[in-house]
C-alpha cells in the first residue's frame, strides 16, 4: 500500500458541477464545485446557503443566503451530491393519519 492517501470519494467527476454539501452542525450548501483536496475540503463558487428554521434547527426554509466563493473543510463535510439528477420525494415511511 502506498503512503498516499486516497479518498473514498471521486469528485473529480462533479467539479464544475452543481453540488450539495451537507456540513456538520446542520448547514446546507449548494455550488460549483471548483476544486478539492485529499482531505475532502471543498472549494465551491456561487454557493448558497439554505437558512434554518428558527423554532425547529434541524429543518431548511426556503430562505438563502448568498455566500459567493467559500471553501468548506472537510472534517465538517457530510453529505456531498450532485444537484443534477435528483428529486425530491415524498416520505414512503410516513403513517397517514388513522392507520
């Protein structure tokens, strides 16, 4: 084995692509994935950050704040997806009322 390391990840294949990222604390990211390291940190331009709900901090509202260029270290980074490609569904695990 080598003493490079890899990541598990290949992100070479999003860069210049739209991505979500998911940080530890709750924040939630999208941008133009720009560039990246081993370490996983992130360098993404254009990002936007989805705002919490105050009363419930594990939600997003649909308010944003614009952060422009950022780099998001990556002993924080989560959850990384493209944003092309996906939709949102309805939860299939959800009770309905009476059952």
């Amino acid at each position: 084995m080598s003493g490079r390391k890899e990541t598990v990840l290949d992100l070479a294949k999003f860069v210049d692509k739209g991505v979500q990222v998911k940080l530890t604390g709750g924040r939630q990211v999208t941008g133009t994935l720009k560039g990246y390291d081993q370490l996983l940190n992130l360098v993404l331009d254009e990002a936007v950050e989805f705002l919490r709900d105050p009363d419930d901090p594990l939600k997003t509202t649909d308010q944003t704040r614009n952060l422009g260029l950022i780099v998001c270290r990556g002993t924080a980074v989560m959850l990384v997806s493209p944003t092309d490609g996906t939709d949102e569904i309805a939860n299939p695990f959800i009770q309905p009322d009476g059952a």
